[in-house]
C-alpha cells in the first residue's frame, strides 16, 4: 500500500503532465 505523501506526489505529478 502506498504511503500518503506517495500518492499526493503521484497525483501532483499527473496534474503537471496533464497541463
């Protein structure tokens, strides 16, 4: 299981390469 600040950093990473 990932860690908390693991998926916030993957999900502001996704949003970077989104936009």
């Amino acid at each position: 299981m990932l860690s908390r600040t693991a998926v916030l950093r993957l999900t502001a990473d996704y949003k970077v390469n989104c936009f």
